[in-house]
C-alpha cells in the first residue's frame, strides 16, 4: 500500500505510512515522546507506560511505541492528563529502583518536576548483586524490567532463551530457570542483554570493579578464582565496612 | 557509573565477521565494548569474544619489551623457552640489529630458498603487505604464507579454478533473503557467532528453510528443515549425490547452463555413478534426504551455500568445494541478492591477509608470481631491478616446516601466527622447529611457537594501531588505535619498516623499495596503485563505512555481491568429479574417527583466548563422544581418556553427547596442554596443499586423573 495516513500530533499535520507506530510519525515532525523501555531495535510491547498519549475519542491514555497511527486521528502529547501520567511512572519508579547510573530517566524526572520522595512507604527493591562469572553481573537493585534484555536473548537477537521473568508481582524480577547460575543456563555470554539494558543494571565485570575502586592493576592482577567467586565476597564486604 | 574518557570506533579482532565495536575507554582502560544498533554488519549484535575478549591486551603475561634468548639456540638442539629467566630484555636497538644481523648472514650464505615467513590473518593489512613486501623485495623469497593455507585454501583453489575468484560471492546478511540456503562444514553458532544470528532470523522470521550437511548435531540443526548426518571426509559423495538427483530430475536450471557455464557434459557424465543408492553406501545418509535436499535446493528461488573448514580441511577439499560449486552452476543460484558461494573465513583478516599478497604463488592481488608481467609491474612498484624478483612459486605453510634442514629452509620469522598450535601432526612441526637455524617472533605472548624463538619483538595489540581489516564479506574496515601502544610494545607496520631499513642497508641495495611511511594509509595507497581491486579503497572513504572490494576507483561505491553478469574467467567451469577415501581411514587399531574444530569462547591457537577471562568458561578442551561408543570404553561424562593416533597422544576429559555420531569424535584445537593437532594428519590435498585435520584415526582408552594436564573440575556450563 503506498497510500499515506493522514493525522495531527499537537496540532501539526503529518502524513505516515500505514502500520506506523504514533511514536515514529510524532518524530517525524519533531515532537520527542519520552521512552524508557522502547528500544528501535527491539520489539515494542508497551511496558513502561512513559510515552503514553491522549489520543481524542480513546477512553484510556495510548502508549505511543505501539499505538498505530490512523487516518484523521488526533494525538496530543503534552496534556495535564499525559503529564501527570508520566511523573507519576517516574515518581514510581525512583522511589522502588536505584536509578543513579539511568542518566536518561533522570533527564526525565527533572523534565516532568518528578517528586522523588512522593512515596516514602514504597519499598526498596534491594536485591543483592548477582556476580556468578568473570563476564558481567546482574545488580537488579537497578532494573526497570524494561524486558529489553529478555528479548534480545530471546527472538530479537540471539535466540538463547537463557532468562526470564520470574516470580511475580513485587516480587518480578529478571532471572534464570531454577535460578541457576548463568554459565549453567543457555547463555552464550554475548551480552546483548548489556548492550539494551537503560539503567546500567547489566554491567561488564571488568567496568564494576573499576567502579568499586579497584585499578586497573589490580583488575588484571585477579586470579581466576578471585574473579569468578572471591571478588564477590571482598567486595560485599567492602561495601559493608564502608555501612559500619 | 563509569564515564568514559573517549569511546572509539574500529573493527572486532576475532573472527571473520568484521563486527563494529565501540571501546569505552577510561585512563586507557578499556571497560566496556558497545555495537552501534545501526552498524551495517552486525547491527549492534556482539559475541562473546567482541563483548568481552579484548582484556588480553592488559593480560599481565603480555610482552611488552623486546628479548633475545639468554643461551644460543643450534639447530637440532632448539627448545622452547616459556620462562622469562631464559631470556634477556634488551633495547629496540639491540632487538633489530640482532634480528638483522641473523637474518642477512643466513641469506647471504644460503640465499633466497632459505628465507620464509609466516605472515598473520590477525595483523592489518597494511602490516601483511608491508611483510611480504618486506621478503620478496631484500630476500627475493617467495616463501611468504599464512594460516589461510590451513583453512580455506582448497575453498580458494577451487573456485579459482572454476570461476576465477576466491572470495564471498555475497554479503552474509544477505541470507535474510534466501528462500533456502545450505549449511556444510561449518558450526557457524560457535566460529561465525553473528551470521548464525542472520540466519537463524532468515529461518525464523523470513521463512528461510535450511539444510545442515554435516556430521556433528551442531546447533544449526535445530533451525534446519533437513539435516544431513554425513561421515566425516565424504562430502564429494553427498554433494555431488544431489547433482545426480537435479540432473536426473531435470531440476536444472538450463538458461544458466547454456548461457553462463561450459563443460556441462563432461561433468554431467562423471555425475551418473553418484546415485543417491551409492551415496548413502559411502557417507552414511538416509538417500531420502539426499533426493529432499536436491529438490529442495534445485527448486528455491534464490539459494545460497554457506560453508568453512569442514568442506576444505580434506585431502579432497578442493573436490569438496568443487562439488558445492557444480551444485550452484548447475541451479543458476549464484550472481544475485540471497544466493552464491560463500566461503566463510575464520579469521577477522584473513581475507585481508590473501588480497595483500600473504601468499607463496601470488603477489598482492592474486598475481601469479610466475608471471612475468605481473613480476615486472612489482619490480616497477618497489623500485626493483628488473628480474630482481623471484619468479619462482614459494612454498606454503606446511612445505616451509617440511623443507627445514640443511639446504633448506634455515630462517623463519613469524608474525603473530601459532604454528606449534594450528599445524596438522605437531610431533612432526616440533621437530622442524628444533632445526631452524633462526626463528623470529613477533607477537604478543610467549606460546608454543614464540618460546621457540630466538628474538621476540613485541608488538601492539589491535587497539594499539592503525590500519584496516578485510572481512570474509570482503568488506575494507578501519582498525583504529585506541590506547597508547602497552610498555614498549611497537605496531607491526613500524617494526616492519624499521627491520626492512636496516636489512636494506646491510645488503647494500642500490634503490630502496621505500619503507618511509607516516602512516598506513598510504601503505594501503602503495598497494592500490597496483591491486585494482583495492584501487578505490582509501581511508577518506571508509571512516564510516567499510567499502567491499572490488572498489575499482575513486568513485566505485563497492561491490555487495559479484557475478551477476558475468565470472572473472568469463564462463563458470563445471569439474567432473572422482571420490577418494581419506587418507587415514579407521581400521581395528585405530577404530574411531576423529575431526576438530572450534568452541565459541576460544579461537584458533588460542594464544588470545587462552589469556582471555573468557577462559574461565571454557578452560580446557573436551571431547565429544556418542554415549555408544562411551558406553563400549567405560567412559562416563567428565571421565579422563587417553586419545592416540599414529602420530601422537593427548589426555583430556570426554563429554558424552549424541551430538556426535557413533564412531566419530570431535576435539576442539585451542588448548595447548592437550592439542587436538598432535593428532591430526598432516597428509596434504594435492592441489591446495591444505592438510586433512578433519579425519584421522584414533584410538580413544580410559585414563587416570591425574594424567590430566589440569586436574581440577571446571564449572559445568548449560550450554556444553
């Protein structure tokens, strides 16, 4: 089909391909949508909810990654009800997760004046590290469960199917079958999963123990023993030292 | 979080796919490697040897000041040197002269025939030219050759021989729009990470069917409509098989033939004997499948072949190729998007390291060095006399080590290759190294052809220079410095130039060759000058995006895939084929077959991953063996056997899968403590002179523990 869809996103007309998400025809005119857990090379599921908008005539908020754009629609992007939406995501999410290394969410939390401490009763999720190979951890104190990093293990990239959600509600975090440890899994360790993940949860071993303060010296120096297990406990007890 | 000082732009160093990376760099610390999600091949997808394999270059083992051996090393009596007590740190100054100072006396005493070089499929190309520049102009040697002799040369003999190019066809993303395509000797999941990934997205989301000919269960199989179980070495059979099931069918494709081949009776003759009744007799496979495969082929669209070492590594590995070849010349699948003849080599530039001339019969370019018009043009380039150069067709890898001794070959120097790891029958190549007279090393880690060494001249890993790689896709990609060189580590390139000055000087040459760049770009000029195909590639032009060759000027925007009018020797030659049995075929002494290859987080030798934490995950080699033939030898998983073959002894732990047939099993080569290589027979393919790692006879006993070279347990992986 070549015939072109024509919509209006905050009052500008644009016209799109059929099949064309409103996130992509919204670009198109140079209106930014903020996205978390969209990824252009991923496949889009909707999950965060940031980069909904008003869509006249819809009851509910639309999700902009996926919702298709339509003839004579009218999108707008920027409403009170948008707005509040979205620092309402935000305020959610930076009061459960560290976000501290999630530069682009906290652009977005200063965009929408997000009121951090909105939910002081909101509980932490404080998982411990996850440091089971000389590759990469898993620090999911950190993780938005975006899904990037299940997809791009799964069909969107290496068909390794190594991870996945686990448990449910609060409780949901991203994780392997029996939660075995990753060199028992499928995992190939090509770090797709890193090369997607927003907020710097999934991280090169060799980058965290720089960031825990090791040199690079003292990196390289590690045994193989230090760098599969013993970097673990000398590290969580650096950090525990630090506490006391 | 980490914020990086800079994050530079260049081109993976393992394998063939040329992937692009981005180093995150912090105090010249790389930390972090990304893939841009819009990188044209590999689309921001990494394996785990580009994501996480690069720490090699801070490996605390790395040489990074030049050394001469402490005691004289005389041939016959040479022994390898791991300790660093045997050797002496000393000054660049005091490294090059000695290194001259060796190299001229040998040439002035025994002249050209006793030169030779190993040049390297890691190095740039830039560095390959310049080495093989560096002995065809000051030692008039042509013994100049590198690993792709080991790998694919019987794929490059062939289709040299039938259409007159010895590359890719097409581009490997280009799968996604083949209706059917063939994978045959190549575990490309674990060797081409990547293009598995391309392919596994053609099969799975544009309807793609594939066929695996090969004879282990490789993760292939998995995503296959057709898997066709061969015995190891009887590829002529199956392929040419299915030629027999489309020529008897009439599946052909008869406008292709008329039009674009020659020799299609002869060859068609030659075809009868193959039934699929004989071929399953010889190779093992259902005829079934032989017949499904052939309509399966014949009857796409568009179809492409896929294939690597298992196809070449044969002494009939130029048959081997020529059969996949006379499938595609007689279906027409070739010259268009989605389907040709693909070669896919192993190394990040091996490639790179045959276009510049790496090689023992051609020059730069592919240019017979027995031909006199080529020669002269070179002697032009180079400012030789006229006839300076040798004519004569230099010897190949495995010849070199074969022709040691006296009267022979005398000097060896060697870039970055591990001959001791990846040379078929390596009692024998031990026993040639011991007889060198001078051994030369120039790399990064003392292994087990460098502790031969009599110099080491440490050289810059490839996030220490400039320069460019070639993929197997023939795609000219640009290799950038990253970090400032480690110690006093030296780029290739300079100590090449700086070496060649001095030997210059000494032998008194009335012109120089030149050997005065400022940069490699204009080392990669020098050679388009003459090597058409690289013509047009310059470094302007390739800062974004590589250019695939042929690039004939300034202006040609690169060539994706070739053939679509015509081949390089005009028609496609069809080759009658005969089928011959291994050399080493299993008997009651030595029952089970045995075949190598690769594992994902190792590469080759293994001199980079060996010192790699990527180790960690797969720390030693294992052999696959059927639960049958376990079963028969009282082997349970993880057990400690002792494999023997006529040549040699290894003792390594058995992993017990179906993934290989009853009677054949499978050692992959990295692992030094027990190379598969010891085994392997160094029987050669007549016309490529590649030797036959894929099938030898062995012997497979129960062992002790602590025979073991590493005793203690490795962490069992879900994937192995």
């Amino acid at each position: 089909m070549t015939d072109k869809i024509t919509l209006t996103i905050d009052e500008q007309t644009v016209a799109v391909a059929p099949g064309t998400t409103i996130l992509k025809a919204a670009g198109q005119i140079g209106i930014e949508i903020p996205t978390i857990c969209f990824h252009d090379y991923c496949t889009s599921y909707g999950v965060c909810r940031i980069c909904v908008v008003e869509v006249e005539g819809s009851r509910t908020l639309v999700p902009a990654c996926i919702g298709k754009a339509s003839e004579g629609m009218k999108v707008h992007t920027r409403t009170k009800r948008v707005e509040t939406s979205r620092r309402t995501i935000l305020e959610m999410l930076a009061s459960s997760v560290d976000l501290s290394e999630a530069p682009g969410i906290q652009e977005y939390m200063t965009d929408y004046q997000a009121n951090t401490q909105r939910f002081p009763e909101a509980r932490e999720r404080k998982p411990s590290v996850l440091d089971d190979n000389s590759l990469f951890i898993r620090d999911y104190a950190k993780c938005i469960l975006c899904w990037r990093c299940v997809q791009v293990c799964a069909d969107d990239a290496q068909y390794a199917y190594a991870i996945n959600f686990s448990k449910r509600g609060y409780e949901t975090q991203i994780g392997t079958f029996f939660e075995k440890s990753l060199p028992a899994t499928t995992c190939v360790f090509c770090g797709q999963c890193i090369g997607v993940c927003p907020t710097n949860a999934l991280k090169p071993k060799r980058e965290y123990l720089l960031q825990n303060g090791l040199s690079e010296d003292e990196i390289m120096k590690l045994t193989r023993s230090q760098r599969k297990r013993r970097t673990r406990r000398q590290i969580s007890s650096a950090e525990q030292s630090e506490e006391e | 979080m980490t914020q990086s000082d800079r994050i530079v732009s260049t081109t993976c160093p393992f394998c063939g796919v040329g992937c692009n990376l981005e180093l995150h760099i912090k105090e010249d610390f790389i930390y972090r490697v990304t893939s841009p999600f819009d990188g044209v091949v590999n689309q921001g997808n990494l394996c785990i040897k580009g994501r996480f394999g690069y720490d090699f270059v801070y490996n605390k083992r790395r040489i990074t000041t030049p050394m001469i051996r402490k005691t004289r090393q005389q041939p016959g009596e040479r022994t390898q040197a791991f300790d660093l007590s045997e050797w002496q740190p000393v000054s660049w100054e005091e490294a090059m002269e000695y290194t001259v100072d060796r190299l001229v006396e040998i040439y002035q005493r025994d002249g050209s025939h006793a030169m030779a070089v190993y040049c390297c499929a890691k190095a740039t190309n830039e560095d390959n030219y310049l080495l093989q520049k560096l002995f065809r102009s000051e030692f008039r040697s042509n013994n100049i050759d590198h690993c792709a002799r080991l790998c694919h040369a019987a794929s490059v003999v062939a289709l040299q021989m039938a259409i007159g190019s010895s590359a890719m066809s097409n581009t490997a993303s280009e799968v996604v729009d083949s209706d059917v395509f063939i994978v045959t000797g190549s575990n490309t999941t674990e060797s081409h990470p990547i293009i598995s990934l391309q392919m596994k997205a053609a099969i799975k989301k544009h309807g793609a069917k594939l066929i695996v000919i090969d004879p282990r269960r490789i993760e292939m199989v998995d995503y296959a409509a057709l898997w066709l179980p061969e015995k190891p070495g009887t590829d002529v059979v199956v392929y040419s098989a299915m030629a027999h099931v489309i020529l008897k069918e009439k599946l052909y494709n008869q406008k292709f033939i008329d039009e674009r081949t020659e020799n299609f009776e002869e060859f068609a003759k030659s075809m009868e004997k193959f039934t699929p009744e004989y071929a399953e007799s010889i190779s093992g496979v259902d005829r079934n499948l032989i017949v499904q495969a052939a309509r399966m082929y014949a009857t796409a669209k568009t179809a492409a072949i896929y294939w690597a070492l298992g196809v070449s590594e044969h002494i009939n590995g130029t048959a081997n190729a020529l059969s996949l070849i006379n499938l595609t010349l007689l279906t027409g699948h070739i010259g268009r998007r989605g389907t040709g003849l693909n070669p896919l080599r192993g190394q990040n530039n091996v490639q790179g390291a045959s276009d510049c001339g790496a090689m023992p019969w051609h020059y730069p370019g592919y240019m017979s060095v027995a031909d006199e018009e080529n020669a002269q043009k070179w002697e032009q380039a180079w400012n030789i006399e006229p006839g300076g150069l040798s004519r004569q067709l230099g010897l190949s890898t495995t010849e070199i080590l074969g022709a040691v001794g006296p009267g022979g070959v005398r000097a060896l120097y060697i870039m970055g290759e591990n001959p001791m790891m990846s040379e078929p029958n390596l009692n024998h190549a031990r026993q040639k190294m011991e007889q060198l007279e001078f051994i030369a090393a120039q790399d990064l880690f003392i292994n087990e052809s460098t502790s031969f060494a009599d110099v080491f001249l440490p050289a810059t890993s490839w996030a220490e220079k400039e320069g460019t790689f070639t993929n197997t896709d023939r795609r000219v990609q640009r290799v950038r410095q990253a970090i400032p060189p480690v110690g006093q580590a030296r780029a290739d390139w300079q100590i090449i130039c700086d070496l060649a000055k001095r030997i210059e000087k000494r032998l008194g040459r009335p012109n120089s060759a030149f050997w005065d760049y400022k940069h490699p770009s204009e080392i990669l000029e020098e050679m388009g000058s003459v090597v058409k195909d690289y013509a047009g590639v310059k470094y302007n032009r390739i800062e974004e995006v590589g250019l695939q060759t042929p690039v004939w000027d300034d202006q040609h925007p690169g060539t994706p895939f070739l053939f679509s009018e015509s081949f390089p020797h005009g028609l496609g030659k069809f080759h009658p084929l005969t089928y011959h049995l291994s050399a080493e075929m299993p008997d009651a002494e030595y029952p089970l077959i045995l075949t190598t290859g690769r594992v994902l987080e190792h590469w080759h030798g293994g001199t980079l991953t060996r010192n790699s934490w990527m180790d960690d995950l797969y720390p030693e080699a294992l052999m696959e063996i059927n639960p049958v033939d376990a079963a028969s030898l009282g082997l349970n998983d993880r057990d400690p056997a002792r494999v023997s073959s006529r040549r040699g002894t290894i003792v390594l732990r058995v992993h017990v899968t179906p993934k290989v047939n009853p009677g054949v099993v499978f050692i992959p080569f990295f692992y030094g403590p027990a190379a598969a290589n010891l085994l392997t027979n160094d029987a050669l393919d007549p016309q490529a002179k590649i030797p036959e790692y894929k099938v030898s006879a062995v012997r497979v006993t129960p062992a002790r523990y602590e025979e073991l070279p590493q005793p203690e347990v490795a962490q069992r992986r879900g994937r192995y």
